[in-house]
C-alpha cells in the first residue's frame, strides 16, 4: 500500500470517527438531554481532537505541506489521533458506569437509541486505531533512509 493510499485510508477512517462522535454526542445531549457530564465532555473533547487529526490528514493528503515538514505532520496526526483515542477510552468507560447506573439507579430503561450511541462509540474508537496504526506506517516509512541514486545501483562507489 502506497502512502498516498495509506493517507485516504487515514483521511476515510478519521472521518468515521469523527461521524460516531458526533453521533453518540447528538444522541446524549440533544435527544435525551444528560446535559454535560463527564462522558459527554470526553466525547466532545475527542471530537476536537479528530476534527484537528482530520485538517492534518487532510493537508497531508492534498500535498499542502511541504516535504521538510512532512515528518512533523505524520506526528501531528499521532499525536491528535492518540489523544481522541485516548478521550474516547475514557468516554467508552464512564458511559459504561453511566449505562448501569441508569438502568439501576435511576429506574429508566435503555433505549435502542442510547445502545446505538454506545455501538458509535465503540465504533469510534476502532477507526481511531485503524487511523493510528496508519500513521505509525507513515511514520516508519518517512524515517527510512532515501534509496541511492540510480548512477550508483550495481556499482562499487568506493573503490
């Protein structure tokens, strides 16, 4: 897989992400009005975070930036795609704890809408890691060494 494949690949799986996110925090917030809660703040917090790894991917895609900078970039997306992953970890937990507490606690039952959300967050976070791993390819493909000139293939340079 080239690297330019590897970048729409990355670009179309921070994308679903960011669709999930979106989704599971519509869901919460406006459907069912939880208000701000630690999970929905997660959830928000890891949407950010896409959206940034997605503006990055996209430059990256579209060759805005500039070869020099391409390694910073390649960890720029690392970095964005780590922390929504990682906040998306943590909103996975609390609306774990929040869904048993809902049932138990508070008397409610659970709708097909709120396992949906669940199902989008869960689905987020597996294309964070498809994403993730993506950018560590990039990565290991921008740290190898440049191939030799063609003058010198099948030559003995040094003699």
């Amino acid at each position: 897989m080239s690297q330019s494949q590897r970048g729409i690949l990355g670009f179309l799986a921070i994308g679903a992400a960011g669709v999930g996110l979106l989704t599971a925090l519509c869901i919460w917030c406006v459907k069912y009005n939880v208000g701000w809660q630690d999970f929905t703040i997660m959830l928000l917090l890891a949407l950010l975070m896409a959206g940034l790894c997605g503006i990055v991917r996209l430059l990256a895609v579209l060759n805005v930036i500039k070869p020099a900078s391409k390694k910073g970039a390649i960890l720029a997306i690392l970095a964005t795609g780590s922390l929504s992953a990682a906040f998306t970890f943590a909103a996975f937990v609390i609306n774990t704890r929040d869904i048993k507490r809902i049932h138990s606690v508070w008397g409610r039952v659970l709708t097909g809408e709120m396992y949906f959300a669940y199902a989008c967050i869960i689905l987020s976070g597996g294309a964070l890691l498809v994403n993730n791993i993506l950018g560590y390819l990039e990565l290991k493909e921008a740290n190898k060494p440049p191939p030799p000139p063609a003058s010198y293939i099948g030559t003995n340079q040094y003699s």
